[in-house]
C-alpha cells in the first residue's frame, strides 16, 4: 500500500510539472520568430490504439458522442447553481479553464502552408479551414477574437490580450494549458508534426463547442455568437462546415505516409481534451459550494498577506502564520476565520471583514477587487449561525491539484499509467446510445498524455553554403538558430544595398507620410504606369527565346507567390488590423483553396506551354536545376528570409509588398500579356494579376491600406515623433524589391551582413 501511494504522488508530481510545462510551452509558441523546443506525441499512442476503432470516422463518432454527454453534465450544473452568486461562479470558472484553447482556436494550423508546398491539395484544404477560422478579410474576426469579446462581456478579459498574459494568470490552471500548450509548440515545427495536426484539429471539430463552454450558454445564451466559438460548425449559411473542411484536409493527407500520425494524433487530443475537461468539472462543480471559491481567493493572497498580519491572532495562531498555511492548505485558515469575531454567518452587511477592515476607510482598502468582495460576501452569507466549523468544506485540497479526476460523463477513465477503453454500441438509424458492451479492453501502458516529449529538432543546426542551398532549406517553415541567423543577416545586407543612391532613386513613395493615406500617391503610380505603357507601345517585343528565358529565370521567384508574406499567416498577425489585409493578399496568391487559381501552378502551366518542366519546388533539385543563372535566386532568397521576420521587419515588409503589388499594375502585365500572346502563350498569369492587383479594390489597394493602418499607430505605439524613421524603413523596404546592383551597393551588402554576423558573435 505504501509502494502504490509513494507511486501515486510520484505520478500527481510529474503530471503536475508536465502541466507547468505546458503553460511555458504557451507563452513560448506565441511569438512567431521564437524557438519553443521540439515536442512530439509519444509513440504509444500510434502503437496502442491499434486495435481500437480503426477509422478516423469511428473516432469521430466517439469524440462527438463523448463531448455531448460532457455537455450535458456541465449543463446540469445550471440547474444546481441555487442564485446568482453560484451562476456567476460556475460561469467565471468555465469561461476561464477554457480560454488558453479557445483564445486560438485554430491557431495549431498557421503554418501549415509554406512557400514550399502552396501549390498541394492538402495546403489549400488546411488554408481553406484556417482562414474560415480567421474570418479573413476582417480584422478581429477570428475565433480566438469572439472568445475574447465573451470574457469581455463577463469582465473577465484582464489578461486575455496578448494570449501569453493568460498564462500569468493564477485564476488559469495549468491543466488548461496541456493541450493549446503542446500544440502551438508543434504548430512551429509543421513539417514533423503534419499529420498530428490535421488529426488533433479533426477532434477538435468534431467534439465542436468545448463542453465546459455548455454551462455558459445554458446561462447566458446571448452572451456570445456560439456558431463562431464552435470550431466544427459553419462561419455562414453559405460556407461548408468546419468539420467538413476538417474532413477534407484529413481525406488530403490519409494516402501519404505520414497517416497513421492522424489517428494518434486525434487520440492523443481527445484524451487531453477528457483529462482537462473532467479536471475542470471538478473544479467547476466545486465551485458551488461558496468555501471553495473562498478558499482559493485565500491560496492565491496568502503569499502577500503572511508579510502584513504577524499581530492580529485568530484562533490562538497569528494570521501571517495562518498566511503562510495556506499557500498549500488553506482550509485551516478558512474555518479560523469562520469561527472569528471577523465573520458574521449568514450576515457579510455585519461582518466586521467587510464592513471594517476592507471598507474605504479601512487598513485594508482596496486590497480585494470588487469581485473578490463579492467571493468572500458569498462564502459568509452562505455560513449558517450554527455547526460553522462544519460546513467550510473538508480538510482537503482543492481540485486543482487533482489530476486524474474524472467527471461521470467521461468516455474513459484515465489514469498516467493505463487506459480503459469502453466500447458503446450506437443504433446509426436514431444515432442515440442503445447499448454498451459490458466487456471492456485494456490498451497496453500510455504515458501521461500531458508531456511533450522533447528530442532533437529533425534539421542540422548549421548555416547554409550556397544561395542555392539557402532557397531550398528556407522554402519550409522550419528552423534553426544557425538559418535564422542567415536569414537576419541577409535581411539586413539587402536592405542595405537598398538604401544605397537613394538620392537618387525614382519614384519613391513620398518623403513623408500624410495621415490622409497613401491611396492618392498609389493613384498617381497607377496613371505613370498607364502613360509609360502608351508611349513605349512602338517599342519592339522580346524574341521568343528571350521571353522563354525570362520567364524560367524567373520560376524560383514566381513559384513561391507571396512568400514576402508567409509571417503574416500567424495567428496573432493574420487577424490584426494590419495584417489582416496581408493574410487576405497570401490567401489570393494561392487561389483561396481552389488548386484552378493557385498562381504557382498558373505559372508551371505556362512554362509547360514553354517547354521547361521543372522538379517540384520544394525539392533539392529544383534549387540545383542546372538551367536557373544563380542571380536567379537573389531576390527569392530575400523573400524567403525577409518572411520569417514579420515582427522584426515589419515596415520594411509593409514598404516591399506596395512595391510588390503595384509594380506590374497598368504597364508591366499590359505588355507582358502582348508578348505572352504574340508567341501562343497562355496569358492567363498575367491576366489574373492584372485585375486583382488593382488599385481600387485589389491588392494594391489593401497593400496601402496596410502601410496606412501601420503608420497611424505608431505615435500610439512607439511614441510621438517616431513616424519619420519609421517611414524611412517603409520607403527602404519598397525600393528592395528593385535594388541597385552596383559594386558601391553590393559592397555595402556585405558591410552590413557581417556588421550583423559579428554583433550576432559578440552575444
């Protein structure tokens, strides 16, 4: 008995530092350009579950069955909750253990597109799911956003924005946080954990509305739009549903070899989603009961207080020795107080702890917040004049250090070291519960599902050789320390030699930036272009050799359409005021989920057309193709490095994308569809950029409208006075599309990657 107890606190300890874990794996994963460190599921999960529901649509099946019986046990809590108080507790409770997962619902999909794989079915049905979950084209209408407008409404937002101040939060368990914590982590190493993902995210659908969400609507139905809060339904009437997309993107993977990665990634979900969930009931359905709330408002002051309260004595103890008590055990401090002179049971309008010592002329005002007072005027009203000691709850933690507590309506009771899988029976005709095998199976030993497992990241950590090997390796979203130092260090030479002649350099945006907006400069570009296209309409075409080469050298840049862009497919920028725009061009670039207008296959069937069958892009021999000049990956390289960095170089990426997406607008496709057309081309390429690209409603137009909602934040943000060396980096980053190529200039590329590799050598 001794061994099994001594084994039973050893688990409930590791299982309590993996969810400490967890939550710093949170806050880690939040920044695009961090380095959380490599997690993977543990291979059990794919080895044990083999012989249990097979399918993907049997798991789904069980994930839906699971999360409406969770459901209805929260909802139930309703019922128990006796007055408002109680009502207000439950639901403070669920909104918060919830908010780690739902602040990013969808958040584990961001970078599963790269400039590597935009033109594969299985990045355009994952982009489709993610940007239904973004709203894209609107800013603040992602899911994570409609979660925060709910604790908004039940003033319980304080530490919802940034996400990773939701970990300071003491309210948030760390339970919470053992499955969006490992997910983010994952999510930043897409290329290990493809196929977990896409099976994670299919549970996630299929369970739908988290069920502790259940007792929020059942008390307050109008309190947020539920359709958008539950990632498996549709945003519109019009749209296809989240799990159906969900299920498009898993039917996309499940004939590679990656697969079997779906079904332990769903597994390895659910069970996190169960744990967490029936640690939260416990500690949801305690919160009825007004000592628990009490006792924990206690727990979470007693380190403070123990400082402040070594005089006053309450049952023969001094407080700061009660104080100190009851950072781990607070239920002694909680009866002493109940039995004080400082509690009037029944009575908190007479009780001298509210009516005294925290009033507005007491020693202790403003100490509690007005819904801590209203904690502690529940527990007192809740004391009955007799049997006090009796009725302040068991002399035993709270549920937050239980974690293996399971709630009567969870599938399968779990436990770190085994799992019993229960087999339900379902009638498919009325697709209700009709009968359960009595006869259970016992899965072979899992481990604690909340621990990421850490191992070496699947990439060498070393500096590329060649600009050739430079564009293969930055084609995947994955990372080092040594190819994010590259990749900084490229950056900064680039825009180096972009500043350099710049007295000289033609057609600028203006020298400085009006609060009126960069709309009537974009117009003036537009006409430019239009009359420089009339005036050389004489001049003679490229021959159709020149036009062929032209149009191969440049596939390592048009392959990888948008790439400039691919830092803005992070969950924290794509839905910004700002960044939403840049997600909504990315999301054109590659056809908006329909493969028929992804522009990387646009292009490969136009230099079909030519002739040049290219490898895939993402492959090493597309980088060594013997038929690109190496001058032909400079400027992709540079997009390639420059869209890693979205928080460092933001301006100058707001700057390179008005460069981007108004430089053919008007002439340049004008007369590249004359040529295209003269030799029996496809212009369909040229075509299609013509029109979306445009300034009135097109991507040039949401390309200053970007610069325009950057730049009016910037005295609020950076401070007044700010604006003109911001500008400066915007104007920098838009002629880098288009640098000078000179000695003087290159010279002064190279100054300034070493300046950078040598202060990167001093740190």
């Amino acid at each position: 008995m001794q061994r099994q107890q001594a084994a039973a606190g050893t688990a409930a300890r590791r299982s309590r530092a993996v969810a400490e874990d967890c939550r710093t794996l949170y806050a880690q994963s939040a920044d695009p350009e961090g380095f959380p460190p490599p997690v993977a599921i543990p291979d059990e999960y794919s080895r044990a579950l083999t012989a249990f529901a097979q399918t993907l649509e049997e798991w789904e099946r069980r994930a839906g069955a699971w999360a409406a019986r969770a459901g209805d046990g929260y909802r139930a809590l309703a019922a128990r909750a006796v007055d408002q108080a109680a009502k207000d507790a439950l639901v403070r409770r669920a909104a918060l253990g919830a908010a780690p997962l739902a602040l990013v619902s969808g958040a584990w999909l961001q970078w599963l597109s790269s400039p590597g794989n935009g033109d594969s079915e299985l990045t355009m049905r994952t982009l489709a799911l993610y940007a239904q979950d973004l709203g894209a084209g609107h800013p603040g209408a992602d899911r994570g956003s409609a979660y925060r407008a709910l604790l908004h409404h039940l003033r319980l937002a304080d530490r919802a924005a940034p996400v990773t101040r939701l970990t300071q939060d003491p309210q948030v368990s760390d339970l919470a946080f053992a499955l969006p914590g490992p997910l983010l982590a994952m999510s930043r190493r897409p290329d290990e954990h493809r196929a977990e993902l896409v099976g994670a995210d299919l549970c996630l659908r299929a369970v739908g509305l988290l069920p502790p969400l259940a007792v929020v609507r059942e008390l307050l139905p109008a309190a947020a739009d539920w359709t958008v809060l539950d990632p498996g339904a549709a945003r519109r009437t019009d749209t296809p549903t989240g799990l159906a997309l969900a299920r498009a993107a898993a039917a996309a993977l499940a004939e590679s070899p990656d697969s079997p990665g779906l079904i332990a990634g769903f597994r390895w979900a659910l069970d996190l989603l169960q744990r967490w969930s029936s640690g939260l009931y416990e500690e949801v359905s305690a919160a009825l009961d007004p000592a628990f709330d009490m006792a924990e408002l206690l727990r979470l002051r007693a380190r403070e207080a123990a400082l402040y309260h070594q005089e006053f004595k309450v049952d023969g103890r001094t407080l700061g020795d009660w104080f100190t008590e009851a950072r781990t055990a607070p239920h002694g401090l909680l009866r002493a107080l109940a039995t004080s002179r400082l509690v009037r049971p029944g009575s908190p309008e007479r009780s001298p702890l509210l009516r005294g010592l925290i009033s507005e002329n007491g020693p202790m005002f403003r100490i509690f917040s007005p819904a801590d007072e209203a904690v502690i005027r529940r527990w007192i009203r809740s004391l009955p004049a007799a049997a006090v000691a009796d009725r302040n709850g068991p002399d035993t933690e709270t549920a937050r250090d239980t974690d293996t507590a399971m709630d009567p309506d969870t599938e399968t009771a779990m436990d770190p070291d085994t799992v019993t899988v229960t087999v339900v029976v379902t009638d498919t005709d009325t697709d209700t519960e009709t009968a359960t095998d009595t006869a259970t199976a016992t899965a072979p030993p899992l481990p604690a599902p909340m621990a990421p497992v850490r191992g070496p990241s699947a990439r060498p950590d070393r500096a590329p050789g060649t600009l050739r090997e430079a564009y293969h390796l930055l084609l995947s979203r994955d990372d080092t320390p040594a190819l994010r130092r590259y990749a900084t260090g490229y950056v900064h030479g680039w825009l180096a030699r972009s500043r350099v002649g710049w007295d000289t350099a033609g057609h600028l945006p203006p020298p400085r930036w009006d609060p009126r907006g960069l709309r009537p400069w974009l117009q003036e570009q537009h006409d430019r272009h239009g009359r420089e296209f009339e005036q050389g309409a004489d001049a003679p075409l490229p021959s159709k050799e020149a036009l062929v080469d032209a149009t191969v050298q440049l596939a390592p840049l048009t392959l990888i359409d948008g790439s400039w862009l691919q830092g803005f497919t992070d969950y924290g920028h794509a839905s910004s005021d700002v960044g939403h725009l840049l997600f909504s061009t990315y999301w054109d670039e590659l056809g908006n989920g329909d493969l028929g207008l992804n522009h990387p296959l646009i292009y490969r069937e136009v230099l079909r057309e030519m002739g040049a069958e290219l490898p895939p892009t993402a492959s090493r021999e597309f980088a060594q193709w013997p038929g690109f000049r190496e001058e032909s990956f400079e400027l992709p390289v540079y997009w390639l490095c420059i869209g890693r960095l979205p928080r460092t170089f933001l301006p100058e990426v707001l700057g390179l994308n008005v460069a981007m997406e108004l430089s053919g607008v008007g002439g340049g496709y004008r007369r590249a569809r004359i040529g295209l057309e003269k030799y029996g081309f496809s212009t369909r390429f040229v075509d299609i950029h013509n029109t979306i690209d445009n300034v009135a409603t097109g991507h040039s137009a949401w390309a200053a409208d970007a610069v325009d909602a950057y730049m009016a934040t910037v005295p609020l943000v950076l401070g007044p006075g700010c604006e003109p060396a911001i500008w400066e980096r915007v104007r920098t980053g838009y002629r880098s599309l288009n640098p000078p190529g000179g000695r003087r200039a290159r010279r002064a590329a190279r100054h300034a990657t070493r300046a950078y590799e040598s202060k990167g050598a001093m740190h």
